[in-house]
C-alpha cells in the first residue's frame, strides 16, 4: 500500500521496568467476500480462491502491516519486553446466517473456514509469545462458538502458543478473565450497548463502563481494571469510571446486512487496541488503518444516459 497516512500508530511511552503488550483483536469474518483473506486459497476439491482487490488492499496488507509493525515493536523493545499476548476475540472466522443463501460466503465447507482463519492468523504467529481465544456469535461461528473451538484446537495442534483456560477441557472461552502484569483484564465479544450515530460517539462504552462497575459492587467482586469487547465494529473507549471499558475495530468491509442497518456511506477503521502492560498500570492506543475508497459519482451535469449505458456495457462485458 502506498499511502500509509490512513494509518494511526500507537503512541505508547516505554517504561523504565518489563512490561508486556497485549494485541486485542477480532471480527476479522475470514470467509466473507468482505472480510480479511490471505491472497488465495487452495480448496480441498482442487479450485482456487483468490481475494478481491478491495480485501487485498484494505484488509489483508493492513493485517500484515500492522503485525509487521508489532515484530518491529517487539525488536525495538526486546531488552524491556516480557512478552506479547495476543487475544482472537471472537468472529475471527465466519459461517454468516445473516445470509442464508451463502452470496458473500466463499466456501460452506467448515473445515476450510478453520483452515483460511489458521491461515490468516499464521501472519501473527512470529511475534506472539501467548494466545487467548474467546468466542463470537452463532450467527457468524455457529452454535456455542463452534467454528472458534475448531480454530483453538487447530492451532494448539499446529503449535500455537495457546493458553488453555484454567478450568474445563475448552480451548475457547465466552468471558476470558486474565491478569498479566499484575493488570487484570476482562474479554467479552459483544457488549450489548452500542450506537451507531455520531453524535452519541463514547457514550455506549461509557454505559457499559458504569453497568459493569455497578454489577462486580453487587457481586462483590474483586473489579477488572479493563474489558475489551468486539462485535460492534468500531472502536471507542471510556475511562471514567473504576473499569475502563474499551470497544474494538473489525477487520471487515461493508456486507450487505451492514447496508440494510442503514449505516452505508459511514467507513469505520479496521485495527486493533494496543495495551502495555507493567507492574499494574497499563496503557492503550489504538492501531488502525481507514480504507478509502474511489468515489463513484455520476454526474448529470456533464454526461448523457446513452453515454452511461454505453460506458456501462463495455465495463460489464455486453
């Protein structure tokens, strides 16, 4: 990609004692037309599957810049840095029932949708030390987080650094709860509060922060410093109240339902939340790049129908 203005790097200040960064992502719907997809991919019956033009440019090079930049991080730092976590927080891969009829899937066949996630996840696997999996929706991994199980246990085999929960035989979890560097942190996929206006940009995340500070005083329970979530595909954050809560970008482009939610012509970012962690404090920024795309504008001012209809016939082929 030639323009990197799209991008925003992580600002994070180094400290002066060990520390680790945690990568949180997700919802990168490997498996949809609109969604993260390595060049090509070799179907079990023999055909090939290559990606489009816009998944190739504004999904798959922005995936392997940004985990190029965390091996670059991690080398810069190696003197300082205890290790990198990474955290699939669900939808990593996808089966789409808001699709019945499969039109932006690009295989039905379940062990291909796990074998093209390992394969886009495998971009990651040179500079992580550690792997939490957690689990998405039915709609997009099936029953219970069928297909992130599938994943889990594919790349546990393939030797992934993959952290099992410390109870139960599952590799993937619903509610991840982790403590590294004496900072404890919180994974869920989908918050339940979102927004998808403008103007009330913040206040979902700043809602979920009181509900969840509001829920552990009734449980009296010992407060996360931090939950991350996915599933809305934007990212926002809130830091006012006892748990911060964060929201994290997708990786995927507009699909047809996002179209019938009435949020076409609204581009979000796709990336993810950068955290470092040390001796319990933690900070966070956000990697992420915004695709743009060529407007398609007809202009009635200065162009007949007959020359449209004649500019469209070539272009389709008639």
């Amino acid at each position: 990609m030639d323009n990197w203005k799209q991008t925003h790097q992580p600002a994070l200040t180094i400290p002066g004692a060990p520390f680790s960064l945690m990568i949180v992502f997700g919802d990168m719907h490997t498996n949809s037309t609109r969604g993260v997809f390595p060049l090509k991919f070799e179907r079990t019956e023999g055909t090939t599957i290559f990606a489009s033009r816009e998944q190739e440019t504004h999904l798959w090079t922005p995936w392997c810049r940004m985990w190029y930049d965390v091996g670059e991080f991690r080398r810069k730092y190696r003197h300082l840095l205890k290790r990198v976590i990474a955290v699939y927080n669900g939808d990593g891969v996808d089966r789409n029932n808001h699709d019945p009829e499969g039109y932006e899937l690009l295989t039905p066949h379940r062990q291909e949708i796990v074998d093209i996630g390992e394969q886009v996840l495998n971009v990651a696997k040179p500079h992580v030390d550690v792997l939490i999996c957690n689990r998405g929706t039915p709609a997009h991994v099936g029953p219970a987080g069928e297909l992130d199980e599938m994943l889990a246990r594919q790349l546990l085999d393939h030797h992934w650094p993959v952290l099992p929960p410390p109870k139960g035989t599952s590799l993937s979890q619903y509610w991840p709860e982790l403590i590294f560097d004496q900072v404890k942190i919180q994974f869920g996929h989908a918050p339940g509060m979102r927004t998808t206006r403008e103007h009330l940009r913040g206040q979902a995340s700043n809602r979920k922060a009181f509900d969840m500070t509001a829920a552990n005083d009734r449980m009296h329970k010992v407060k996360p410093q931090v939950i991350v979530y996915s599933h809305v595909h934007y990212p926002e954050c809130s830091i006012q109240h006892p748990i911060h809560v964060y929201y994290s970008p997708a990786w995927q482009l507009h699909t047809a339902y996002v179209h019938n939610l009435g949020i076409s012509g609204k581009q979000e970012v796709v990336g993810a939340w950068w955290f470092l962690l040390s001796q319990g404090h933690y900070q966070a920024d956000l990697w992420s790049y915004l695709p743009q795309f060529e407007e398609s504008v007809w202009d009635g001012d200065s162009g007949s129908v007959d020359e449209a209809i004649a500019a469209y016939k070539v272009r389709a082929g008639f």
